[in-house]
C-alpha cells in the first residue's frame, strides 16, 4: 500500500482531510499530488467550506506538505500535541 486518504464532512462549514503515506514513498511529491487532487474535489464539491488537517506538532514534514499546498497554522489544540492547518 503508498498510502490513504480520509476525507470527513465534520460540520456544515469545515471539511477534514487526514493522510498517511507509506515511509517508503517519502520524498517523491506523492503527497503533494494527492492532496492537491483531495483539494481540487474539496474545492468544486464543497464550495465555502472550510478544509481542516490536524497535524502532531512534532512532524515538520506533514507541516512542509500543507504549507506547500496553502494551508496556514490555525490554532494548537489544548493538549498542545497537535496543530490545526486551514486553508
């Protein structure tokens, strides 16, 4: 298996993405190509609204992917464990 997609309508207005990709697939941009095309859907089917990922802090590789595809840091949660990434 490379990897897989989640995709959750988790309220009227917010969309959840998750992802995980198989180590060995690490640094070929399959990431990247994946979630531009979960995106690209999000955008055409679910104009408005808003596109969520939760991240562990620690994993500056998930964070350099969503930061190349547009996402922003929106908040931390409480447990500070985690980010939340919104575009």
């Amino acid at each position: 298996m490379i990897g897989t997609i989640t995709f959750m309508n988790i309220t009227e207005t917010t969309v959840e993405v998750g992802y995980v990709l198989n180590k060995e697939y690490w640094g070929m941009d399959i990431g990247t190509m994946a979630l531009t095309r979960v995106l690209n859907f999000t955008y055409r089917w679910h104009k408005g609204k808003s596109i969520i990922v939760i991240v562990d802090k620690e994993n500056e590789a998930s964070q350099g992917l969503l930061k190349k595809c547009g996402f922003e840091i929106d908040k931390r949660v409480k447990d500070d464990i985690h980010l939340i990434f919104k575009i």
